[in-house]
C-alpha cells in the first residue's frame, strides 16, 4: 500500500519504503493486469528501505517493473554497503561488478530475479539499506521512470522450486509470462507445461487463487 510517506512492506519484517524528503514520493498507481503498481518519474522519486545487505552471504531478489522510455535506469541497489548489488533495466550488477545483460525491456512489463552469494556474511554496519526508484544516488545510472508492482526480497538463495513458485505467482498476478520454464503452485502443482504447450509459448495469462501467496486473480 502506499501512502502519503511510505510503501507498505507486507512480510512481519515491517522494512516499509519510505521517503528521503517528501517530493521523492511516487505520486500515483497504475494498474498491471488489474494490480496495483507505483508510478516512478524519473526525476526525484526514490524511496529508501531500512534493510543491511552487509551480514548476508546469500541474497535474492524478485521484481515486477515496466520502463516508461529507453533509456537505463536503475531499478533498485545498496546504498552505504560493502554488498554492491543493483539491478537497472538492462543488466544486473552483483559482487566482483559482475554484470549480467538481459536486454532493453521497453513497453513490457518485465519480472526479474536476481540471485547473488558471496563467499561469507560480513559484518553489517549501521548505515547501510537498500533503495527503489535508484540504483544508488553515487551510480551514474539516472532514477527509474515508469512502474514497479513489486519487490520481493529474500536473505538467502531461493531454491530452484521456490523460484520457479514464486515467479509463477507474480506472472499470473501481473501477466508477464515467463521466459522459458513451467508454471508451479505453492502446492508443487505444475499449472502449466512448457514442452506440453510448445506449440503456443506466448501471451500466457491464467485466473486463480494461491493463499500461500496471497494471491486472489479474478481476471486477468
């Protein structure tokens, strides 16, 4: 939920977004496949989140974003932290500056996951959090312009499954389909298959609920 100063953190962790100063506040909602997301402008609008990634060895976070233009922007990343983790329109950036380019993704909306493990866990300082709208105000990539539906974060590396089941539930919720794999409930239930259906790859929508995941899609 966003409000007046901050997006609401759903999990028990309460790690709500919140401003720097009240014009970086996204303004608006738009809607992806009937859900709510949270307009960006690409000027200002950046919203910071009170969690270290410094005492972590194993991360991994999911997000659900449409790009307003053509140029890279960044998405979300560290700030004041020795993890120096982002993620911009165009590629993923992990430990070692290691990047990983997975194209333009303009006029779609795109679900990604980012996967990162380090060697141990450091010593977490008190300064440090991650930010949404940016890539980190010190990074030369400009602030994120168009809209973000969602922001999964996990502080350790998801297993294949639970990837694939947690990714299904944000393609169904907010019809991005996913780039070659299956369909999986929280239940382990294979909704759909990618080489049963590999005549029609495409355009995959579905209907349905998942309480696991809190999911409830009436239409879609």
């Amino acid at each position: 939920e966003l409000t007046p100063t901050s997006w609401t953190d759903l999990s028990i962790y309460n790690n709500d977004a919140t401003q720097e100063f009240s014009a970086n506040t996204p303004s608006s909602h738009n809607l992806f496949n009937f859900n709510k997301a949270v307009i960006f402008d690409g000027i200002d609008d950046y919203l910071m989140i009170p969690y270290n990634l410094d005492g972590l060895a194993e991360l991994s976070i999911l997000a659900v974003f449409h790009s307003a233009d053509t140029t890279e922007r960044g998405i979300w990343g560290s700030e004041e932290t020795s993890r120096k983790v982002l993620l911009t329109t165009r590629r993923a950036i992990g430990p070692d500056s290691i990047g990983d380019a997975y194209g333009k993704n303009e006029n779609i909306t795109v679900l990604n996951t980012v996967v990162q493990n380090w060697e141990k866990a450091g010593v977490a300082s008190t300064s440090g959090f991650m930010v949404l709208g940016s890539a980190g105000k010190k990074r030369s990539y400009k602030p994120f312009k168009g809209s973000i539906a969602e922001l999964l974060v996990f502080n350790r590396s998801l297993t294949f499954l639970e990837r694939v089941q947690y990714e299904t539930y944000l393609a169904i919720k907010y019809g991005t389909g996913l780039r070659g794999g299956n369909f999986v409930s929280s239940a382990e239930k294979v909704l759909w298959h990618i080489e049963q259906n590999a005549a029609y790859g495409r355009n995959i929508a579905g209907i349905g609920r998942d309480d696991l995941f809190k999911l409830d899609q009436k239409q879609s």
